[in-house]
C-alpha cells in the first residue's frame, strides 16, 4: 500500500470540491493510505470526509481583514506550518506528497526541496502555469517550484502547450490530468436572506437572467460582458448579474461604473458573495458568462456543468476542451465575437432551449469527468 500526503493550503474559495472530489477517490482505492493537510476552515464538513483530513493552514489569518497585518499573521503561519509539516513527512516517509497551489513562491521552493528528501516521489499540480496577476515577476520562482517536483499536473493540452513555452525544460515532467467534476448543490437556500429577498424582487421580473461571477479583475473581463451589454440595444426581458470582489487597478471596468448604476436590467454586487446568496443566483441562472481575457482553467465553468447551466466562453486556456456541441458557446477571445454571440443568444434562446443546453452539458461532463477514473489514471501514470 502507497502512503499519500496532499497538501493544499487553500482548501476553500471554490477549491474545496476539487480537494475533496479527488483525496475522496484516493481513499476508496485498496493500495492507497491518503492522508490531506489543508486550510483550518476547509469547506467539507466532517461528516462528509471518510479520509484523515489536518485543518492545519491559516487557523488565525484566514478571518483577518485584508491589511498589511493579516498579510504579515499569513506569512509567519505558513512558514511555521510548513517547517512543521517537514518534520511530519521526514517522521512518517510517504511514497508520493501531492501539492496543490504555491502561496509563497519564492520561499516554497526551499520547503519542496526538503520534502523531496523524504519522500519517494513529489507531485505538483500546476492549476495555473503563472499567478493571472503580474505573472511576469513569478516565472523564476515559479521555475524553482518546477524544479523540485517529479512530476507536474496540468488540466489540459492548451495549458501544456503554454508550460512547455515558458518551461521547456521541464515539459517532459508534464502529465495531462483532466479536473474532475463537481456535485451538484446540496445546501438549502435560505430566502430569508435580505440580500436574497432584494435580488428575487430584481429578477423576478425578467424572463431569463445571465450570470457572471468570481473574483473580478482584468483577466477575467468583466468590463467586456459590460460593454455588450451596452452594445446591445434590446435585451429581450433578460436581466445580467455581476458578483465578485473587484481586486484594485481594474481602470476598465471603473469607466463603466455610471453606466452599470444606470442600467434597471443589471445587478453588479463587488463583494464577497456568500455561498448562500451565490447558491440562488445558481439556481435563477439561465445563462453563465465567462469573458476571460486569460485564464487556464475554471471552477465557475464545472459549477455551470453540475448546476446545468450553459456557458458562453471565450477560447482561453483548456476551457474548450470541456465543452462539447450543443453544451454551450466557445467564442474567439475578442470584444466583438462575445458581443455577437451574446446578442444571438438573446434573440434565439428560450428559457427552455438553454434548460435542455444546460442538462447535455451536466450529462456530458458527468460521465467523462468522472473523479474515481481521473484518480485511478494518476495514482497509474503518476505516483
């Protein structure tokens, strides 16, 4: 039997379903001892977790107000956690430590190179090739952190083709692991909520209602589906909601801000969205908008598939290998491709006709991103 140690860091935000959908595949195999260390508020509830799960990272930054302490308290946590769990992998020998996610690229590198001692093989998963922001500043570090590992994850043919660019050295360490499925929702929607109850009173009178969410900076194009908007002169009865904290230096979406004010038929909500008031919008959506600039791949592209809900997409990293016929709407990555496509979906589509879009999606997925065979393929190729 192989032990396992996965470590990822962040655990929550919508990383929570990937962690759990895969380290849960571990466990349910015979030959693999899966042990997880992860953020202390990972979003899994006990109950939910057959496999030995350490709520270890960020017990008390995690909380904290963004500021220059919190960042300070997140720094020292995350190198006092790492050195411990050195110590953890140095006492215990695992044959495989799986990493998710670099937080402190410059210092991790240092903390690979010590686990690889004690360890028989190290694997990391490259989520994103580059941080989306600033990318430029992290390719030497991030060069080191590639250095270390024995293996390297990536989640599709598009996001190997943009490693071996920037890393050619080290592409024949690459291996192509789809990202698994997520599962529908389970929790309950409380309507009680009055930031609930505001939004219902909004949507409730419009036919169909677009949805775009997640953090919200350049890259991922908010301002673009704001502009087709107003390119568009008739919105055929449909309402657009924008959710998600808008991170600084974002001049393109902030000339939009009067316009977005203006508009009855838009909600632009730049905040935090809890999970509560995301889970309804889910429901309400009849469309999901996804105007990346760059991007490599998308956990709001899998809720869409386990919510049956159709994307429109633009043609950025492995967002396309994803989507089959009929399952939604890959367009080039310009302005004017995602005003065209979107104003036909408009005119075209029914509620119905994006409802029966939505469910082949959900079966598409479904039955090719499937986590139990995912998994046998990496523990096979991998560890």
């Amino acid at each position: 039997m192989k032990k396992v140690i996965v470590i990822n860091p962040r655990g929550i935000k919508g990383d929570e379903e990937y962690l759990n959908g895969m380290v849960s595949a571990l466990y349910k195999r015979d030959d693999i001892d899966v042990s997880l260390y992860t953020n202390f508020y990972y979003e899994i509830s006990d109950k939910e977790i057959p496999y030995k799960c350490h709520r270890y990272f960020f017990k008390n930054s995690e909380k904290m107000v963004p500021s220059a302490k919190r960042n300070a308290v997140r720094a020292t946590e995350y190198i006092c956690q790492y050195l411990k769990l050195v110590n953890i992998i140095k006492r215990e020998k695992p044959d495989v430590v799986h990493i998710h996610w670099s937080v402190i690229s410059k210092v991790d590198p240092i903390f690979f190179r010590k686990i690889k001692k004690y360890c028989g093989k190290l694997v990391y998963t490259a989520h994103n090739v580059l941080p989306h922001i600033n990318s430029e500043k992290y390719i030497d570090s991030y060069g080191k952190i590639y250095n270390c590992a024995d293996v390297i994850i990536v989640h599709g043919q598009s996001i190997y083709e943009e490693f071996s660019k920037l890393y050619p050295q080290y592409k024949e360490k690459v291996y192509i692991s789809r990202h698994g499925k997520k599962n529908t929702l389970k929790e309950k929607i409380d309507y009680n909520d009055a930031e609930i109850q505001k939004c219902e009173q909004f949507i409730n009178k419009y036919d169909r209602m677009i949805l775009s969410f997640g953090m919200i900076y350049y890259d991922k194009g908010m301002d673009r589906i704001i502009r087709a908007w107003k390119e568009i002169a008739d919105h055929k009865n449909c309402c657009m909601v924008i959710a998600g904290k808008t991170q600084p230096s974002y001049p393109e979406l902030d000339e939009l801000g009067e316009y977005v004010k203006s508009q009855e038929d838009i909600i632009f909500l730049d905040q935090h969205i809890s999970n509560n008031l995301l889970n309804y919008f889910l429901k309400e959506a009849n469309l999901i908008v996804l105007p990346y600039r760059h991007a490599s791949m998308s956990g709001v592209m899998l809720t869409a598939a386990a919510e049956a809900i159709p994307i429109l997409c633009t043609n950025v990293g492995s967002l396309a290998e994803y989507i089959d016929d009929g399952c939604g709407w890959v367009v080039p990555n310009d302005d004017k491709a995602i005003c065209e496509n979107l104003q036909k979906i408009l005119n075209g589509e029914t509620k119905d006709s994006l409802a029966q879009m939505g469910k082949k999606f959900q079966q598409y997925v479904n039955k090719r991103y499937d986590w139990n065979t995912i998994v046998d393929e990496i523990v096979k190729d991998c560890y």
